[in-house]
C-alpha cells in the first residue's frame, strides 16, 4: 500500500478530510521540474485532525465513491 504525506486544506465534511498532496515532476522534453499538486479524500475516524494539519495517509479499499485513502497519523 502506498503512503503519502499532504497537507489537510478542507476539514468541513464529517469523518472526511481533504489531503493536497505536493510533489515534483521532470518535464519529458525540456528536463524542468515543476510542482504538481493532487487533493484526496482521506477517512479520519474519530475526526480529530484540523485545517493546516500536516498528515500521512495510506491507501485502502473503496469507502465511498471517491474516497480510497486513510489518515495514519501527524508528521
């Protein structure tokens, strides 16, 4: 299972957090790195992480329709 680590940037749905997940990319042709940014729908039982929070997440089966990743902890 791969394991990410992301920012929470939306903590307004119940047990649901939004992760933005930062990372570099090289540019195939011209060899430039460049930011990509994804955002995930990431489980959080007992809702006890907030906005600006800095997590790892880990991926798991289906939750919900859009949902495939559970927070394990702070960073």
């Amino acid at each position: 299972m791969r394991t990410l680590q992301g920012t929470i940037v939306s903590d307004k749905m119940q047990r649901t957090r939004i992760v933005s997940v930062e990372r570099l990319r090289k540019h195939p042709r011209y060899g430039k790195f460049y930011k990509v940014t994804i955002r995930l729908k990431a489980h959080d039982e007992k809702n006890e992480y907030t906005l600006g929070d800095t997590v790892i997440i880990r991926e798991t089966r289906p939750l919900s329709k859009d949902k495939r990743w559970v927070i394990i902890g702070r960073n």
